[in-house]
C-alpha cells in the first residue's frame, strides 16, 4: 500500500472539528450582539431616554385635552355667575367655540377653557328644565352659554374677510358669509354676553347620542328657524320637546335658530360682559 494512503485521515480534521468551530463563532456572534444592546440601554439611561412609546396628546382644539383643562374661578365677583356644570352636572358639555368645532373653525378669542358660564339665575332655571327632560328620557347638551364681547368681535373681523371660507359648506352653504350680520345669523352685540343665553340641544339619555333636529347648532341657514320647512315629523318633534321645555321655565327663543334661548327674566338686560371663559 502506498504511504500516502495509510494515514489518509490523519490530513484532515473530523468532519465534527467543523460544527464545533461553527457553534463557537455563533456564541461568538451572540455574544456580540448581547454586548451591544447592553451598551446601547447604558447610553440610553443615561441620556434620560426611554424606549417606551411616546404619551400622545391630543390637539389643543379637541375636546379630550379640554377636559384636562382646569377653572380658574375668575368670575366677575358680586355678579353671580357659575360654571353650570357645578349646578347641571348630569346635562353633556360641549363648548364648540373652544374646540373649534365651529363655523369659523378655531378657537374663538376669550374661550380660554372648555366651560359654560351662566348667571344663577339662568342656570337653576336651566336646571328644571333638565330635570324635566330627564323624566321623558332626555338630557340637556350644552354648546355654548356666556360669551365674552371679545368672542362677538372676533366673529365681525372674521366675516370682513371674503378669503376665509373654510367651514362654508358645514356651516352656511346658503350664505354669503358677509350677509351672515344682516341676515340675523350673527350680531355686534349678543344676549350670550349678558350671561343668561344658551345655545343647547337634546339627547338621548340612555345614549348621550344627539336627538336629529334637522340641523346642526350653529348651522346657519334657513332650515334651522323655528317651523322650518322640510324637516321630517321626527325632528320637528325633537324641536318642540326642547322648545316646550325652555319656555315652560321661563326662556325666550330665537326664531331663526332652534337651540338659541334667553332667560327672559335675565339680570343684566343691557350689560354685556368681556371675562373670560376659563
């Protein structure tokens, strides 16, 4: 036999020498990588960053940070006015001219909180007729009560300006928006500034789903007059409900918008206020 072939597997390492060099450089590997995450989480602790998902806020003008958003209790001192969430706190609460959700689409100038303030006098009348809706299966929403005259001017200086359209087809697609004064829509002084008129609608108070009126608040338009044409039998009984309520504790309508009513009564008929909403 030649010598070369006698030791033949004497040249060669066995064939397992193989799988353990490989098991050795993947330990190797793995070590590796333990190393760096282990260095990556050092330098990550000491820089005061977490790996954790980041808290999301939601945008100033929606209504969940509103509610994170706390009174300030700067009411004029000897007038009598209340947060009426304080006095109602079973009505639902949505201030639209603080969330944006409104026919100029943002925040109005003066609503620095997401409350509604009323004279006493206006929210224990409020306060019966809530009562009184309940008993039928209903609660109050509130969309809007005092308004500062600051919020009544910022609704002139936007109604100048023929350029900003945004919320037309939401809000006032009938509407040349520089109408909106002259038409009744709006005006330069409002009963909101006197403390004793509310903007509100109907809901379901099983649900909290809003009673179809027909139209939206602030829907500004023909359709949203009290006796409007076209509204179908359900919404005109909503209306009614609602409007039997108001009047029956002493407030005012307004023809021209369904959810818009006055203490007649009021204490300060030809005071208009300027505080904040805060």
């Amino acid at each position: 036999m030649y010598p070369f072939l006698k030791n033949n597997h004497a040249h060669y390492p066995p064939a397992k020498s193989g799988n353990n060099l490989s098991r050795a450089g993947r330990k190797i590997g793995l070590f590796t990588l333990a190393a760096l995450i282990f260095i990556v989480c050092v330098n990550a602790a000491g820089t005061g960053y977490s790996t954790a998902a980041p808290k999301l806020t939601a945008s100033p003008a929606s209504p969940t940070q509103a509610a994170d958003v706390s009174k300030k209790y700067h009411l004029p001192k000897g007038k009598g006015f209340v947060y009426l969430d304080e006095v109602i706190p079973n009505a639902l609460y949505d201030l639209r001219y603080y969330t944006g959700d409104n026919f100029i689409g943002e925040r109005i100038d003066g609503y620095s909180g997401p409350f509604a303030i009323l004279t006493l006098r206006a929210a224990r009348a409020l306060k019966k007729v809530n009562d009184n809706l309940e008993a039928q299966g209903y609660r109050l929403k509130i969309i809007d009560a005092y308004r500062p005259q600051k919020a009544v001017d910022h609704f002139a200086r936007w109604s100048k300006d023929p350029l900003d359209a945004e919320m037309k087809e939401r809000f006032y697609p009938e509407v040349d928006k520089k109408n909106l004064f002259k038409q009744g829509y709006l005006s330069s002084k409002s009963g909101h500034s006197r403390g004793s008129t509310v903007d509100l609608t109907l809901v379901y108070k099983k649900t909290g789903e809003e009673v179809d009126m027909g139209s939206r608040v602030d829907f500004l338009g023909p359709i949203s007059a009290h006796g409007a044409q076209g509204l179908t039998k359900a919404q005109r009984t909503g209306r009614y409900i609602l409007k039997t309520a108001m009047v029956k504790q002493g407030f005012k309508p307004y023809a021209k918008e369904w959810w818009h009513y006055t203490l007649k009564n009021e204490p300060y008929p030809s005071t208009y206020f300027d505080f904040d909403v805060e």
